[in-house]
C-alpha cells in the first residue's frame, strides 16, 4: 500500500511539480533576506521515513531564490548556495515540506514524512489541474486501477455504476456499439452527450481509444466546473488523461486477456406447435380457415435463438513501455482488442498505437506531445427495428428448418414471410475500417516566476469506410436478392482546435491566486461520400476480391455532402483561497460559433462556486476524526452548441427533389425550410451545493450533492401550420427543461497491519426530469415507431420523451362488458383489451391517450467494493437503475396476432374464453380493436441490479517471479441481473443515434453478453 | 522572456484574425434560396419539384414520403377493398380508415393533408419566383401553366378529402391565421387555375416523348370536368369530357390488361399519370405501390385486397374481373402461379402486378406508372353527365364504347346496354363505372359524390357480418378529419370537421 502511494505520488508529482515550485517561490520571495558568506555547494540525498528508500524528484530549493535542484533517482542532489544563513526547503508531492538551516554544513541528508492531507489527488479541471481537496465544482473521478482489467472495448462501459449522478446504458450488446451517457439527467431534446476531452483534445471519439492507456478520469458534472469548456460543456465534461512517463528505470508491461462471451438468458418464445395453434386460433377468431391442419404433428421445430447465437472470444493484449530521465519522458503503447459477437457474422477488432512523451528543453521551457493511432473494424448485423437480424431471430417461423435436406436454407411454403435469420445472417456483409489518428503537441513556456504560457495544438482526422455487400441468393420465393449489389461509403472528418493560455500563480500573505487566460479556436469538417452499384458477377458472393464498384455492370449512382463549422472562444478563469480555508473560483468564457445565427454570433458563460473548508477552522483543525470538511457551492451558465445543424440559420435549397419525365429522372429542387438568423446555444444555468468529508483515519469519504439545473432556450423544431407548405418546421430556440437531483457517495477503506485490506464505495443519484417550456404552447414533441404509432410524447410538465398511449385496464370477459363500456372501436369483442376512457367521454380515441411510463430511473447506484489480504485481491461490482420503464415495442409483433412467432407469455396466458387471462388479449388477426396500439400493455418496470463485475486476482511474489509485477486474474462481467423485465437484457439505451428522443424502447436490442475473463499483468 | 512575450502574442493574434473564417461558414453542398431562381433550369428545377409531391402514394417507402395514399382514402374507405397487410394493426390508419373509426390524428388523413400542402406550395414558388426569371416566354408561360395545374390538382384532392380548407396562393405567408375558405371558393380557384391552364397548356401529341408525365390541356380539360361532376355541374361536365373525347389526342386502349402494365404506359388512353422509371439510379425511380400490393409470398406487403362483393360486381364473363384481381393458382401474365399470400378475401389487385419480365434489374418495385387520369374514366364520367342532360343516347354511345373495348370480341358476354330511363341507366353507368376503374383510387369519393357513401357501406357491413364500413356515420364520414396537429398549432382559429 505504502508503495502503492509512493508511486501515485510521483505519478502526480508530473502534474504538481511546476506549481508547487512556482507556488513555493512566489512564497518564499517575500521572506528572502539577502546573504553575507561566499557561495558553497551542498550535497545530500532524501529518503523517505515510510520504508528508508531514497526519493527522487524531490525539489530542493534555497528558500527565497530561484536557485533550486531535483533529486536522481538515488534520492542525491547537489546545489550551491549563496550562505550559512540560506534555508533548503525540500518538498515533494506526498510528503511535508521541511525545511533545513545550512549553516555550515556541506552535506544535508533529509528524511521526508508522508502527509496524509497532501496525498490527496490532483485533478483535471480544464486547462488546468487543481487539488481534489480544493475544487469547488462538482467532479467526479476514476483512476486506472478503478477500471483495470474488465472487459471492454469503449471506456465508458467501465464508468457504469462508478461516479453518481453519470447514466450509462449500452445501447447494445453488439461489439462496438454505442453508449448512452447522462450526466445529471437529461437536459435537452437534442444532443444530449457530454463532451469528451482527452488529453486537453476536444471532441475526440473515445470508440478510437483504449481504455487501458487511460490514467485517470474526471468528469466535470456541475456548470461551475464544466464553464470552462462554455458552449460545448452543457452536456457535462469528461476529461480523459492517458498515461505519461515518469524518469526513472525503464519499465515495461503486458497485458493478456482472454474471454468467453455467452448470452444471459434466452428470451422465451413458442416453439413450432404451439407457434401454429397460436396463429390458428388467431385465424379462426377473424374468422378465416386455420392454416395447419395439425400442429401437434409439427413438434418443437426450430429455436432460432440457439442457432444465431454463440460462445463467442473476446482478446485483449497489449504492451507498454514508459520511462525517462528528468529531461525526456515517455510512454509506448500498443494494443490489439478483438471482440466477436455472441450473435453470429458481427465482431469489432481495433488495434491503438500511442506514444506520449514530454521534454524539458531548459527549466523554463517544456515541450510534448500526445498521439494516437488506432484502426478499428467491425461488422455490423442490423438490429433495433422489425425485420433486423435479431428481430428476425425472434418472430421466425419455428416451423422452418435451418436448412433443406438438399442443404438449401430452410424456408416455409405456408409462411413465406418469415425469414431464416440464419440465412439473412450468411448474406450480411457490412463491414466498416475507422483508421484515425490524434493527438496534440504542446509547449509550456514559464516566462516570468509563476507566469506560464501554454500552447496547445490537437487534432483528429480519420476516416470510416463502410461497406455493404448484398449477394444474389434466392432462398425462396418471398426471400431473395436477384442482383448482387454494393454501397461504399467513407465519412471523412478532420478537426483541430488551438488553445493559448496563460496562468499565473502568485501568493500573497494568506492569499492564494491562479488565475488562467486563453483563447482557443477550434474548426471541425466532415465530408461524406457514397456510392452504389448492382450488378457485380454472381462469384462475388464468394470472392471478396470481387467485391469492387468497377466490377458493377448497372444502377450505378453517387451522392455525398458536406459541413464544417468552426468555434473561437476567449476563457478565463480566477482560482483563489484564503489561508486555505475559504475558497472561490470565477469562469468566464465567450464562445463564437459558426453555427450560432448572425444575430446571436457570440455566447457568454460566466460561473462562479465558492468553498469553506471547514476541517481548517480552530473548531475543527485538530480534531483527530475529520481531515478534510468542505462545503462548497456554486452556480454556472452553460451552453450547448452541439445540438444545432452546422446551417439552420440559412435558407437553402433542397436539391435532387426529382420527378421522372418521358424516361428521364428531372433534376428538381426548392426550399422546404426556413432559417432563423437568430439562432444560438441552449443555455444552461446550474446552481450546485455540496459537502465534501473525509476523516476517521481517513478510512471513510463521503460527499453530497444537489443541483438544479435548468436549460433554457433548448432548440426545438417548432412545427408551422402545415398548409404554410414547409416541410421542415424552423429552428428555434424555445423550450426550458429542468433537472434536479442528488448525489450521495460514500466510501469506507481499512488498510490493516495483518496486509487485511478492504473497501466499499457505495454512489447513488436521483434525478428528476421535467420540461417546463415549450415556445408554442399546445404543441408536444411525438415519436413514433413504425406500425405502433406515436409512443412518446414530450410536453410541458414531464419528463423529456415519456412513453405515450392509452391507459389498458385488462381484458374484456364477455360481451356485456364491451357494451357497458365506452365506445372502443368496431368490431370489439370479448378478449379485447379494455382501453380506460380517461376524459370520460363515452369514447375510446385519441384524446384518451396519455403519459404512460417514464423512461428515466427515479434513481441510478453502483457498489464497488474490494478485499485483499498479501497477494489476493478480490473485487466486486453492483450496478443498477430503479423505477425505469421500459417500452417493449418488440410485442407489436411477438404478442400481436399475426404470422410471426410469439413470446412464450401469448401461450401461457392469452385469453381464450371467459375467465382465462386478464392480460394477454385474444388471438385475431385482424384485431379490430387494435389491441396492439400504444398502451401500457407495452410498458414495462425496467428496474435493474446487475452484478457487473466480479474479479479475483492473485499478485506474484517477487521471489517467485523475477518481475516488477506479475499479477493473474479471473473475472466474470455481467454474472448476474435481477430484473422484472421480461426481455433480453433491462439495460436499454437508445436505438438512433441522431434521436436521443428514443430512451428505453426495446426494438429487440442485442443483448450485453455475460464474458468470463482470465488475464495476466506481468511488468518488467 | 522578451522572445517568449511576442511570441505569445503572435498566437493571439492569428487566432483573433482566424476568427472571421472560423465563424463564418458557407453551406457546403447546399444551395442558398437567395439564389435559387435566376436561370432558365432554375425556372424547371422548380417546376420539377411542384410535380414531385404527386408521387407520394404511401406511407413508409417512397421517395417523397408520406404522400397522399390514395390506395386508403380511395380504395381502402370503400367497400371494394379491404386493408391487408401484417395484421389488423398493420398500417392502423388504413384499418381506422376502413372501420370508419376515424380520430383526427389519423396518420393517412395527416399525410393526405401536409402533402398536398406541399405540392400547393411548390406550385406557388414556381408562380412567384419564375415570372421574374428572363427566359424564353413560351416555356416560361407553359411553366406558370403547368404550375396553375398542379395547384389545382392539389387542392381539388384537398377539398374532396376535407370540405373546406385554407386557401394558400403565395408561396411565403405573411401570418398564420388563415381560415378554412368554403368549399365553394376553393373549386372556383381551381376552376380559374385550370381554365387558365386550358388556354396555355400544349396538347399531349405536341409534347416530345421525353416530356411524357407533364401536364396537358386535356389533362386539365379532364380534371376541370371532373371537378364540374363534383360540383354536379353536368352541362359544364359533359362540355369538357367531350372536349377531351372528341379532342383525337387519346383512343382507348384495344387491351385492357395491357393498359396496367409497362408496356401501355404509352398508350393514348392515358391522360395524366405519376410517372416512375424502372431506372433504379435516380430518385424517384421507384414506385413501391406495387411492392405495397403484392402477396406476401412474393415480398410484397399484401395490402389493398379486394373484396368479394367487388369480384361479384363484375357481369358474369367480364374478362376485366380477372384483370383486375387476382387469386391463388392464377396463371400470372408472366407465366408464374399466384399464390396470394395471407390475403383475408382471397385477391390481390392484378392492376398492380408486376411480372418477372418487367423487373430490370432484379428490381421488386419497377417504376411502374400510377394512372390517375384516362380515357376510360373520362367515358364513363361522360356517359354519367350526358345521361343527367338528358343525352340519353351520348351516355349510351359512350358506355357501350367501354362495354365493347371490355368485351375484347367475345360478343356472348357484356351486351350493348339499351336501357333510356334516366335513373336505371345512372345505375347501370355506376356499376360500369364500378368495375371499369375498380382499385383505381375513385371508389370512395364516388360514393360520396354519388350520394349514397353511408347506404352502401352499411348495406356491405350487414351483408357481409363485418366491421369494415358499419361505423359510417352519414354527414360526417362524408370528408375526413382535419388533422388534430393543425387544429391546436392553429389556436382553434381552424375548426374540425364535424362529428370528429
């Protein structure tokens, strides 16, 4: 453990050393006194009083000058100093400062002590790092060792259940796929991410980054922390550090995992004979024939679910090297990630290059840069809507087989509908490459004592190339592609931003400053282009070097776009402290977008939070059970640029609105919308409040937070009369959405002397959402879904994207239920769902439609703890959401009578007669009263627990093993879940990723697969 | 230090004098409309544009979706056809549509009223914008012409879908607190359109090939009669249908299959059709009715099945019964036995199939032409406006002139029709009128215009022991509800229809 914060301390020392010199000279100028004996040279080494080991890159300074060394790694250090009256203050990061008279000695050895207080962590806080301990905002952080060794292929899936008041749902379980990341709720109709900045580079995808590079993680929730970044920060900030070298003896790792992936649970589905009894009772209830004679004779059939899926490996390797000598520091990483999917035919690989490094030219002048390659590839299989892969997977027939006996795919001549997924499977062929380099390089010139000049240049660019591959095949006569043909498409982007700022770090008296100027500019440009063809040769379907658009023989056709837009900011921002008690930090910002309207061009974002270190006070200061007691507040004006089109403040002209003429396709165009010159951010305003506490020995943190944030002028399409002709409603901005929440964190570590060590960090969130305005009163926002209809709706008074249709109150028993009913629709019989007439109106129709279910947890949680005793380390992880729904839009079809196979929950408690089922409606096919509308038939309790990670390690003995580290492990992600929900996996984030209107809606999701993992970490 | 200083001020200064480019930034593969009517191609691209709404004919799948699904409001709310599909819930506007259980969010009803407000638009940026473009003043006039057309034709399916509805005749709206303008106005400005658009509008034989699909003077001749029909203004009905039938420039066609098919898209017959290419290159090739109408043992979607009481409508013989539907075990024109799919009646609409020989390409949804207009249609609707004249024999010449063609030789079935009494010869037209363009969009709006919409659809909801048409409510299921969206946008200054 002792070793362990010896080595966070000088991993911190990189962050810390220039400001705390700087601090300690703008001190110690004030107390200087001028000498009177001839210059000598002193000479020493420092050790540490914990374990007598030397220390290196300590500073050593003749209190009151400039002059000053650093120790080598033997902990020596040699330095001349003006007189017997100079003072050597040596300090390091973890450890008290002390201070040494010369006199007239010529060699001053120095025994450091470890301080409790100071080994507090150093966080990121934009442009710029500050104490834990002393930030007032609200940041929530996770370092490597927090997320080592689980499985992943994105950082973000570490994050789960680590920091509160962060959601994180997989929108998938298909490798690669994307997150849904919340912080604080969700503010806006529009582009809800949080900005991600990786070493200082803004808008970097993480999918390009390997989370074991990571070294630590902050994320700035609150708007007085999240200021700085102005127009981009309203989402939240994520600042990414990836790792550095530190001097001293080389050091190589590597890292070796190896997973098995298995689905959690099947989903419960009928199988052949009870598939065709279901679909003929279904036929005769509408009044038609039955179309199997005798379903009995047809047996189990098919389970689609086990041909599609599979156990599936998941590799992750990697290898690293770092070191340096005070001068150069540097770090090497290259890894390979390779995960196949549990659904057959999808994979993602990614192999990352990173080399970081940094030089101190001379003591004022330092230079580095941070860069990163990486390639990834991945093959898709479509999900999420009726007719994808794993839709087909569970509405096919049972009654097909796999294949023919002629080894044909299986198809059904009775239900030429349903698709052999396995089949569509074989003919899938979307591949995508995503080479993307970036990076930065960056100089840090100290110009004058605690002045210091930072210039940061960062840059992404890459490229996706996407390509889609549909065979010739004919499996049947409903299933077949006659014409082999091919999409390409490549989305190009490059992006750079440019930031120049200034600190200044003076103390006067009790007075503490840092105060940071900048200006950053920032420009992004994507372009995409695609093209198709048909027609490419029938070997194709076996030859992937035929797979070329020069090989297309017919319907040859191209298309692509483009869009650029560009931000300059000017930022500011004034740290300051009063005997280290009394704290306040100030942010200004001024953003200028290109997307910002001409009327609106520039955005101004000023926060501010305040702190009262209260464990400083004379009260407090001595009392043995706190260390640290900050109560802090504050208040931030935020923006979100993000969720503006790069031209809505324009005008323009829909091209390519053709029209055939003769056997010609006309070239037509017109404007369908209209701009808004006066166009800008969503702003968002926050006032957070909190209390920090950690004491007891430091065995137990706590923190508590509660913010209320409201986003004001969020852009909406504001619907125009429609007979005004235009398509696409205006820009606006003009809708308010308010969040409120708590965040409750608390965390209890003993290090024992018998080597028995444990941990429990426990986090839980609740948020509420509410839309307070929207600019034209009466008006809502719906989605649909298609063949359901409209299912949600956000309107003024609930929560954003709440589930929308008619409340249901059971099933219609007999007819004269129907009849004392309220109208409902035709043709309603008994067996019907009972939709409730909510305005009373003796009709069942559109204005009985209502707010049926939230997609929002009331609150989110997570548990870590940890227990090692001498080399075995054991690790567990809980993480869960409460009082979520889900919609389950997948029943359209499943529970729906129709040709498609059914849930297992049609054949055990639909209704077939008076007093049989009070939930399942009767079979129809032609189900006159729309049973399958919107409704809470469809909503379900999307509660979670999930044991997320469990994780047993044991570490070498050294003895044993001549290596710095050699650690094995073996974990299990995703072991077990403790849901209600009847579908795959409760864990739903979003289906579109351009509609974040889309929350909890299972469209047949892919399922997070269970992965069982065993890992080596060796370290030379 | 001093170098340091300058140089950071350096970086200071190229980013402040970076910022006018950073912030401002041109469209990039966009068109800025303050430039989008100068040329003479400007003058067509804007033409092209208002004709394009017209190929919207169905919810999810073309290219200028949703459109107005004239296979539901025409078809579907009538007692030829039932909905299809999936489910009952497939496509739930349909089946509201077909149970007359109609609420004014019903998404057929919505998109049937947005389109058409588009197309008007359009129409109204060409007559706004074009006359100030300099170019050659008899294209530009043809263009104005064709623009006047297409307004009429947009706002002829607004009125008969929805009564009374705003009039929009710019292209750019002041305010938005325009009322719902009497029917009655709303047919006089389409009468004044298309009678403008009479006088300027060439022939179709003066049009080159390559312009097949614009509208001509005897597609706006034919809709202006259509619209007197409506308007049961007979004499001016009768006038214009005989101007288009005596005009020499469409025959009907000697096959009546092969006026469905590719190879009659040329035909004379034709008047005004949506054109789509089987040229799967460009938008809008495609034309998915037909994908929407096949069997769903053949990809295709299985809507618009017809019913039974429309096959028994057919005269015992009438060959254009199995040109018309189609049923399982059918030999097909391209040789292939039907197989109908899950269709609850049994049929499928032959007037949308498409044979394997058609399919360039492999494509499942050819670009086959959508029929709106033809000489068949002009018949009949003739017959009907002379026999209300009191030209009793024009009406006989004209309906046994379809009766004849129909018959295709075989003289032992579909004999002459000799029948002088006004009122059983008008039943006789309709029921001629029934099979002639059966699943051609007209049915419902027939029965409205002919009176007995509520009669009919009861009499087959009884007859039939079916939900489909018992919820027809007379004077109000006569139009649809205007959608609810527009009501609330419009702060109730719109009103909604009756009974919705």
């Amino acid at each position: 453990m002792r070793n362990c914060q010896l080595k966070k301390a000088r991993v911190l020392s990189r962050f810390l050393l220039q400001v705390t010199l700087l601090q300690c000279l703008a001190t110690c100028v004030l107390l200087a006194s001028p000498g009177k004996f001839p210059p000598k040279v002193i000479t020493g080494t420092v050790i540490s009083k914990e374990d007598n080991q030397a220390i290196q890159s300590v500073n050593v300074l003749v209190k009151g000058t400039k002059v000053g060394a650093i120790t080598d790694a033997n902990g020596s250090y040699s330095l001349t100093v003006p007189d017997d009256n100079s003072i050597l203050v040596f300090s390091f990061i973890g450890f008290s400062s002390q201070e040494m008279l010369v006199g007239k000695r010529n060699r001053i050895d120095v025994v450091l002590e470890q301080d409790v207080k100071s080994m507090e962590q150093v966080v990121l806080v934009g442009y710029g790092t500050q104490r834990r301990s002393d930030v007032t905002g609200a940041i929530g952080s996770v370092t490597a060792k927090d997320i080592q060794d689980e499985p992943g292929i994105q950082v973000a899936q570490a994050l789960q259940g680590k920091i509160a008041g962060i959601q994180i749902s997989q929108n998938s379980g298909a490798p690669g796929s994307g997150l849904l990341i919340r912080v604080r709720g969700t503010g806006t109709v529009n582009n809800a991410e949080p900005l991600y900045v990786i070493d200082g580079n803004l808008n970097s995808n993480p999918l390009d980054l390997a989370p074991d590079q990571i070294e630590s993680i902050q994320v700035l929730k609150s708007a007085s922390a999240a200021a700085i970044y102005g127009a981009q920060g309203a989402n939240g900030v994520i600042l990414i550090t990836t790792k550095q070298g530190k001097s001293g003896k080389s050091q190589l790792d590597v890292n070796f995992t190896q997973g098995l992936q298995e689905i959690q649970r099947k989903f419960p589905v009928t199988n052949a004979r009870q598939y065709a009894t279901i679909y003929n009772e279904g036929l005769v209830n509408a009044g038609q024939q039955p179309l199997y004679p005798n379903p009995d004779a047809l047996g189990e059939g098919t389970d689609w679910q086990k041909e599609v899926f599979r156990v599936a490996p998941m590799t992750d390797v990697s290898i690293s090297a770092s070191g340096g000598s005070e001068s150069s520091k540097f770090y090497f990483s290259a890894g390979y990630v390779n995960q196949e999917g549990i659904l057959r035919g999808s994979y993602f690989d990614r192999v990352n290059l990173r080399i970081n490094s940094s030089h101190n030219i001379t003591p004022a002048i330092r230079i580095g840069q941070n860069l990163s390659a990486s390639v990834a590839k991945y093959k898709q299989l479509s999900e999420f809507s009726f007719g994808s892969t794993l839709g087909n997977t569970l509405t096919a027939n049972p009654e097909i087989p796999v294949k023919t006996p002629d080894g044909a795919w299986g198809f059904s001549p009775t239900s030429l509908n349903s698709v052999n997924p396995l089949a569509a499977i074989f003919y899938s062929n979307d591949n995508t490459r995503r080479p993307v380099l970036n990076g930065n390089i960056y100089a840090d010139l100290t110009i004058l004592k605690g002045l210091v000049f930072r210039s940061q240049y960062n840059f992404n660019f890459g490229y996706s190339e996407n390509s889609i591959f549909t065979p010739s095949y004919r499996i049947s006569a409903s299933n077949f592609n006659d014409i082999a043909n091919l999409t390409e498409n490549t989305n190009r982007f490059r992006e750079y931003s440019w930031a120049n700022t200034l600190t200044y770090q003076k103390a006067v008296g009790k007075h503490t400053f840092d105060v940071l100027g900048g200006v950053t500019i920032q420009e992004s440009f994507f372009q995409s282009i695609s093209a198709f063809g048909a027609g490419l040769p029938a070997n194709a379907t076996g030859n992937i070097n035929l797979r070329y658009l020069d090989l297309s023989t017919q319907g040859n056709r191209v298309g692509g776009g483009a869009g650029e837009w560009g931000i300059l900011s000017y930022l500011g921002r004034v740290n300051y402290n009063y005997n280290g008690k009394y704290f306040t930090t100030v942010n200004f910002r001024v953003d200028g977008s290109s997307r910002f309207g001409e009327n609106n061009k520039y955005g101004y974002f000023p926060s501010f939070s305040v702190g009262w270190k209260i464990s400083e006070e004379s009260f407090l200061k001595d009392k043995s059970w706190v260390t640290n007691l900050m109560l802090r507040g504050g208040w931030g004006s935020l923006g979100n640029q993000n969720s503006l089109p790069n031209y809505a403040f324009a005008t323009l002209v829909t091209p390519n609105i053709n029209y055939a003429f003769g056997s010609e396709v006309v070239r037509g165009q017109a404007p369908t919308g209209k701009g808004n010159p006066d166009l800008k951010w969503e702003a968002t305003k926050e006032t957070n409040l909190g209390l920090d506490f950690r004491g007891f020995n430091d065995k137990i943190t706590a923190s508590v937070d509660y913010y209320y944030k409201q986003t004001s002028d969020m852009l909406l399409q504001v619907p125009l009369l429609q007979y005004s002709g235009i398509q696409q409603s205006p820009y606006v901005n003009g809708g308010n959405v308010v969040n409120k929440g708590l965040e409750l964190m608390l965390g209890y570590e003993n290090t024992a002397p018998t080597g028995f060590d444990y941990y429990v960090n426990a986090n839980m969130a609740f948020n509420k959402n509410k839309v307070t305005q929207l600019s034209n009163t009466g008006t809502s926002i719906f989605q649909q879904l298609s063949f359901i209809g409209i299912m949600n709706v956000t309107q003024i008074g609930s929560p954003i994207a709440s589930f929308y249709g008619w409340k249901t109150d059971g099933l219609f028993q007999d007819r004269a239920e129907v009849q004392k009913h309220a109208t409902q629709s035709t043709g309603t019989s008994p067996g019907d769902i009972r939709f409730v007439d909510v305005n009373g109106d003796g009709v069942i129709n559109a204005r009985d439609q209502t707010i049926i279910g939230n997609p929002w947890p009331k609150f989110t949680y997570g548990l870590n703890g940890g227990v090692s005793y001498k080399g075995i380390d054991f690790k567990l992880q809980l993480q869960g959401t409460y009082g979520n729904d889900i919609y389950m839009a997948l029943k359209f079809r499943m529970e729906g009578a129709n040709f498609f196979n059914k849930t297992l929950n049609v054949w055990e408690n639909r209704w077939t007669g008076p007093g049989t089922s009070n939930r399942v409606p009767r079979q129809s096919t032609n189900d006159p009263n729309n049973n399958m509308r919107s409704s809470e038939y469809y909503v379900e309790d999307g509660s979670y627990m999930r044991v997320r990670n469990v994780q047993l390690g044991y570490r070498l003995p050294r003895n044993l093993v001549k290596l710095r580290a050699a650690r094995i492990y073996a974990s299990v992600q995703n072991l077990l879940t403790f849901s209600k929900y009847p579908g795959f996996d409760p864990e739903i984030g979003t289906n579109r990723a351009n509609n974040p209107l889309y929350i909890g809606i299972d469209e047949t999701n892919y399922p997070l697969p269970r992965i069982y993992t065993i890992g080596i970490n060796m370290g030379l | 230090m001093k170098q340091i200083t300058i140089l950071f001020f350096l970086c200071f200064c190229i980013a402040v004098n970076g910022c006018k480019k950073i912030l401002e930034k041109e469209p990039l593969a966009l068109i800025n409309s303050s430039v989008a009517y100068v040329t003479a191609d400007d003058a067509r691209r804007a033409v092209t544009a208002a004709y394009t709404p017209l190929a919207g004919n169905n919810w999810c799948c073309t290219y200028v979706s949703p459109g107005y699904m004239h296979w539901v409001l025409g078809n579907v709310a009538s007692d030829d056809t039932e909905k299809g599909g999936e489910s009952g819930s497939d496509q739930l506007y349909a089946q509201q549509v077909s149970l007359f259980n109609i609420p004014s969010d019903n998404d057929a009803t919505r998109f049937a009223w947005s389109t058409e407000y588009i197309g008007v638009r359009r129409a109204n940026l060409v007559l706004d914008n074009v006359p100030k473009i300099t170019m050659d003043g008899t294209l530009k006039n043809r263009y104005l012409a064709e623009a006047k057309f297409l307004r009429a034709w947009y706002y002829f399916n607004l009125v008969k879908t929805f009564g009374d509805v705003p009039l929009v005749l710019v292209s750019e709206l002041e305010s938005y607190t325009l009322t719902r303008s009497p029917k009655v106005e709303v047919y006089n400005q389409i009468i004044k359109d298309l009678t403008e658009a009479i006088a300027v509008l060439p022939e179709a034989s003066k049009y080159p090939a390559s312009d097949r699909g614009r509208a001509t003077k005897g597609a706006a001749q034919a809709y202006l009669g259509k619209v007197y029909l409506y308007m049961k203004n007979y004499v001016k009905a009768e006038e214009l249908f005989g101007t288009v039938i005596n005009s020499g420039e469409h025959a009907l066609n000697a096959d009546y299959l092969n006026l469905f098919l590719r190879a009659g898209e040329t035909s004379t017959e034709h008047i005004f059709v949506v054109t789509f290419l089987n040229d799967q290159g460009a938008l809008p090739a495609n034309n998915q009715i037909s994908t929407v109408m096949a069997s769903r043992a053949r990809s295709g979607w299985g809507f618009n099945l017809p019913t039974q009481d429309f096959v028994n409508a057919f005269e015992p013989g009438d060959p254009r019964l199995w040109q018309t539907v189609y049923k399982s075990g059918d030999v097909m024109p391209d040789g292939l036995v039907a197989n109908v799919g899950n269709s609850t009646t049994g049929y499928l609409n032959k007037k949308a199939y498409v044979p394997e020989y058609e399919k360039i390409g492999g494509a499942l949804q050819p670009g086959r032409d959508d029929i709106h207009m033809r000489l068949g249609k002009v018949m009949l609707w003739f017959a009907e406006a002379a026999n209300e004249n009191g030209n009793t024999q024009g009406a006989l010449n004209a309906l046994n002139a379809i009766r004849k063609r129909a018959r295709q030789g075989n003289a032992n079935i579909l004999p002459d029709v000799t029948e002088t009494n006004k009122a059983a010869l008008r039943d006789l037209i309709w029921r001629e009128q029934r099979v002639e363009f059966g699943q051609e969009y007209e049915r419902f709006f027939e029965l409205v215009r002919q009176g007995r919409a509520g009669q009919v659809m009861r009499a087959y909801a009884a007859k039939y022991n079916t939900p489909k048409g018992s919820g027809f409510k007379d004077g109000v299921n006569e139009i649809f509800p205007i959608p609810q969206s527009e009501i609330n946008l419009s702060k109730g200054v719109l009103k909604q229809n009756a009974g919705y």
